[in-house]
C-alpha cells in the first residue's frame, strides 16, 4: 500500500512540474489576453519606420514600428495594440505592403493590459470640456476657417496655424496627432488634424507650420478631407496655455 501511494505522489509531482513548465510561457495571456507573441525573421530600416517580418505560429506577415535600431532577428517580442493598413505604399522602400500592422507597443517581454490613460487623470481637461475662444492668427498665420474656405488653393502649400490643443495621440503610424481649435471653425469644420513628431498636451496654446494635404485616407476611420502633415511646433504660449 505504501509503494501504491509513494508512486502516485511521483506522478503528482511529475503532473504538477509538467503543467507548470508547459503553460508558464503562456501565463502572461491571464493578465493581457490580447497580448501576441512573434519572432522577428526580418528587419528593414528607414527614416521614420522600422518594417519587420514576423512569424507568430504558422503565419507570417509584416508590421512597422516607429524606428528602432534595438530590434533583432531571431528574437522574440510581445505586442497587444495594432493598426491593420492594406495596400500601404512605402516611398523609401518603394514597396506596397498588400496588408501590414503598424503597432504601437512592442516589447521584449510580456506586459499586462493598460488601461488608457484619460485626460482627467493626466489632469488635462476635455475637447468636450473645453471653450474656446478666438485665438487671433499669428504674423502670416492661417485661421481654421480660411483653411476650409481656401482649402483647393491653400492644397500643397505651408501654412501657419496658432490655436489650442483639445486632442493629442501619440505614436500612431510612426507619428503624433494634434486637434486644434481657435474658434473660427465651427460644425464638422470646428477643429484641424494635424501630424507632428512634436509633442504637445491638451489646453496648450500652440503654432505649427506643416503643409496642406487634401482627401486623405489612411484607411480603418483615418480619414481627413484637409490634413496638416509633418507640421513642426513653432511655438508654445505658456500665458495662455491651460
């Protein structure tokens, strides 16, 4: 009887250790069920984006990351957050990716799920929250609505905005987006995007310069009848900053 039980302890313990060893690489899925895991079996770099070929089981398929020189092939990483683009043109490489991933977040270790930080734990206040007020053009600067009254003739050229921030995303398709307003907009037309690798935060009080692009469409509810791209920060008015 004491063998019979000496040996089924044997079994438990080989049982236990065997499901611990099995399922601990996958342990991280309790805490990010959405987090993938993928080996990197090629990289390619340019200027703005790092373009990596992944392996994640039996598929294999392409993502881009804002640059970064750290990432090797052969090692394994973890992501949770993506953009799917089809079709998406890379001038550089000149390639068409028919279907790639921009992904926001990767990591070479698993993480647990975020929550997204609000604008009210940032401290920051709303675009819904927010009035605001004529803010007067700077010297040579563009209103909002003379952007969208002038749009065909002001298409491809540089231009001055000065007006607060009620919306700002970072790092999405290797660049940050900033909503303005200065109260010259209103209806559907309250507010210009605005693409920038700056960084500004809600209720500042800012001036870009970027260029004029008209009816673009990034896919998946990117898509902007007049867009401000590659815009550089100018100025911040810390006076009028909220």
């Amino acid at each position: 009887m004491k063998r019979v039980v000496s040996l089924l302890s044997v079994i438990l313990m080989v049982t236990f250790f065997a499901c611990e060893s099995g399922g601990g690489s996958k342990s991280y899925k309790v805490d990010n069920p959405n987090l993938r895991e993928v080996v990197v079996k090629e990289v390619i770099q340019t200027t703005s984006y790092t373009y990596l070929k992944f392996k994640e089981e039996d598929a294999v398929y392409w993502a881009a990351v804002s640059r970064n020189d750290d990432i090797s092939e052969g090692n394994t990483y973890y992501y949770d957050s993506f953009m799917e683009m089809k079709n998406f043109p890379s001038k550089e490489l000149d390639r068409t990716f028919d279907n790639i991933y921009f992904i926001q977040t990767l990591s070479d270790k698993p993480f647990p799920a975020l929550k997204p930080v609000t604008e009210e734990q940032k401290g920051s206040p709303k675009a819904a929250d927010m009035e605001v007020e004529n803010i007067s053009p700077v010297e040579g600067g563009t209103t909002i609505a003379e952007l969208y009254n002038n749009k065909t003739d002001l298409a491809g050229k540089t231009v001055k905005i000065h007006g607060q921030v009620v919306k700002f995303t970072a790092a999405v398709m290797g660049k940050n987006w900033v909503h303005l307003q200065d109260g010259s907009g209103s209806g559907e037309n309250i507010d210009i995007t605005i693409t920038t690798a700056d960084v500004v935060k809600v209720g500042d009080v800012a001036t870009f310069e970027g260029k004029v692009f008209l009816d673009k469409d990034f896919g998946y509810g990117y898509a902007y009848d007049i867009l401000i791209e590659d815009a550089k920060l100018i100025a911040v008015d810390e006076t009028r900053s909220m």
